[in-house]
C-alpha cells in the first residue's frame, strides 16, 4: 500500500454503517439507563449499565477477533491456532462474567440481558431507517 489511502464507496458505506449503529447503540443504552433510572431500583440500573458494558465489550472484541481470525487465514484457508483460541476466549471472558452477575444476583437478570442487547436494538434501528430510505424512495 502506498502513503496515499484511497477509501472506496463500499470501504466508505461500510465505515459509515458502523459509526451510525456504534452511535445507536450508545443512543439505545442512554434511553435504557434513564428507563432503568425512572424505576428507581439500584439492581435494574445496575444491570442495565454492566448488561450495556460487557454488550459493548463484546462488540468490540468480537470485531477485533474476528479480524484477526481472518487475516490469520493463509491460502490453505485455516486459521491459526491463536486466533481460535483467542476468539474462545472472548467468548468465555464475556459469558463467564454474565454467568457470574446472574449467580450473585447482584443484578435484575432481565436488565442486564436489556442492556446486554442494546446493541441489537441498535440494530434494528439501522434497519428500519433503510426500509424508511426505500420508501420514501432515497434508498439504493
């Protein structure tokens, strides 16, 4: 690659695509902690918070693990050894500690799934804001 960086359409579309659903997802979790606030109950805020936290956590390391798992396919197509194992690891880091808030109860269970999926809320608001573009006939 040289020192110029030329970002295609679909590199650009895609960089956009995350940024807004990184932004709704932190719209989503703001309005669930000022729900979880209004219900007054420290275990739902609490669970909506760390829900939201390790959600975000998730995200994250799924999408560096992720990047890593591929870039370490060669042209046999395997992956290595280190990437399989460090993409198991998010998933035990991220559901052992899911695992360890609903065992010590310190949190509502159901907010702490709530805010665990902010992300997917996130989602789905991408979503219908595209079937909304293609209605409305702004859409590809």
């Amino acid at each position: 690659m040289g020192a110029v960086c030329d970002t295609s359409g679909e590199e650009r579309e895609l960089q956009q695509l995350r940024h807004r659903l990184e932004r709704n997802t932190w719209l989503v979790l703001a309005a669930m902690l000022l729900m979880a606030a209004w219900t007054k109950e420290p275990r739902v805020v609490l669970g909506v918070a760390l829900g939201g936290g390790l959600g975000w956590a998730n995200y994250e390391w799924l999408s560096a693990s992720t990047r890593t798992l591929f870039a370490s396919m060669g042209a046999s197509g395997k992956a290595s050894r280190r990437a399989i194992l460090w993409f198991g690891l998010r998933v035990l880091v991220i559901w052992g500690a899911i695992g360890l808030l609903f065992w010590s109860r310190l949190v509502d269970v159901l907010a702490l799934v709530a805010g665990f999926c902010a992300f997917v809320v996130a989602v789905m608001v991408e979503v219908g804001r595209r079937i909304g573009l293609l209605i409305l006939g702004r859409g590809e």
